[in-house]
C-alpha cells in the first residue's frame, strides 16, 4: 500500500471520528478553578475528574450533566470542537440521511428590561420598547414560548455575569433554592431584578448575584414576591 493512500486512510478517519473530548481543563483555567473545587461542585472523585480532565477515561451522561450544571453550561457547550481544514474535502462526502438527534429551534426576543407577565406578545412588545426591535438569539430543545433573553449593559451582576452577557430566562422553569432567576418583590415599590433565591421555613432570601448590596429576607405569606422565571442558559460575551 503506499503511503499516498496511508494518509488519504487516516484523513477519512479522521474527518468521520467526532470528538468526544470534553473542556474541562479549558473551563477551569477560565474559571480559575483546582480540580478538587470541580469535584465539591459535582460530588465526583478528584482521580475521576482528572481522568476526564486528561481525556484518559471515557465520561458518562450522570457526569456530564453534573459538569454542566457546575460550569452553568448547555452540555453542547462543553465539547471540545475539532476544527478540519476545508480545502482537501473529497466532493463525495454526504450528509446521513437519517439521524437520532433531534433539535428544536426557537428564536428568543432581546430586551434589556424584565417583562412584569412574560408572554410572546408582551415579550416582543418590550423588546420593541427597549430598543432591541429584531434582535434575538437562538435556544434549542425548549418549548416554552414564553421565554425571553435579558442582556446585561453594565456590571453591575458582576464576577457572576458581565457586561454583554445574554441570559435565556423560562417562565416555565421551576426556580429551586439556589437557582439565580428573573424575580419581583417589595409590598410598597415592587422590584423587578436578577436574583439567587434561597427558600427557608419561614423567609424567602434574595441575594443580589452581584453580592454589592446586603441580601433582602421576605417573610413568607406576608412579603409580596414572585418567580418571573428562572434563568437556564447564558451566552457569554466573548472578547
């Protein structure tokens, strides 16, 4: 065989092979993170995450829901992406007919605003009112139609999220104790705001996700407070 053909072999090999390297060590040197902050964060070994981290173990779904949830990422997102040239691409490759991943796209209204009854109709109102009119981002496999994408202009929610940022918030999301969500609260002058919510026996704690204001307890049943929805994806501005 000679080696003309050899290397045509590899390339082929190469080009229909995904990669199901993960980013981990990318993310935690993003983050600033060690690898035992990453195992307190998922409840994973430290010898297990830096198997995944070296590529030297093969991860499971459990993991990689877990690093997802620890790096606030889409599980999409946290795949290494294997960039090919595209200039020796043999005009014989085909696309599968058939496939088993299914994707569902909705495009999502931009506002810089939180709508107080979030709505499709209210939603793109807003989003004309606040000077986003046409601008939206895409969000996969989410059948809420009711979502809506809050762009921070300042940093002000600063380390957590920063100028530029694009937050996907679901109404239909429910908001657990710890969750960061779309809320509105105060019996006088209500509030809109991003907020971590924390849920107690007898309060309702908000803690601003900036951490540059003291945090604000409620008293269940006596406070006026409400989920607007929670935030489930980020798209991080980049540069």
């Amino acid at each position: 065989m000679s080696l003309a053909s050899t290397n045509e072999k590899s390339r082929v090999k190469d080009m229909s092979t995904p990669s199901t390297e993960l980013r981990v060590k990318e993310l935690l040197r993003e983050r600033g993170w060690t690898t035992k902050v990453l195992a307190e964060k998922t409840g994973m070994s430290e010898s297990y995450l830096t198997h995944i981290k070296n590529g030297t173990r093969r991860w499971n779904e459990d993991a990689l829901k877990k690093l997802a949830k620890a790096f606030e990422l889409h599980p999409i997102d946290l795949f290494a992406q294997r960039k090919s040239r595209t200039d020796d691409v043999e005009s014989s490759v085909k696309l599968p007919e058939k496939t088993e991943v299914s994707l569902e796209l909705k495009v999502v209204p931009v506002m810089n605003e939180i709508p107080a009854n979030p709505s499709p109709y209210n939603n793109q109102l807003m989003q004309v009112t606040s000077g986003y009119k046409d601008i939206f981002v895409p969000v996969f496999n989410n059948k809420d139609d009711s979502m809506f994408c809050y762009v921070i202009e300042n940093n002000s929610l600063a380390p957590k999220f920063l100028k530029g940022d694009f937050l996907i918030i679901s109404p239909e999301a429910w908001a657990r104790s710890g969750d960061i969500a779309a809320v509105e609260y105060g019996n006088d002058n209500p509030v809109k705001a991003i907020m971590q919510v924390t849920y107690m026996d007898d309060f309702i704690v908000l803690e601003h996700v900036g951490h540059k204001q003291s945090p604000v307890a409620l008293i269940r049943g006596k406070d006026y407070f409400r989920i607007i929805g929670k935030v489930i994806h980020r798209y991080q501005k980049l540069g």
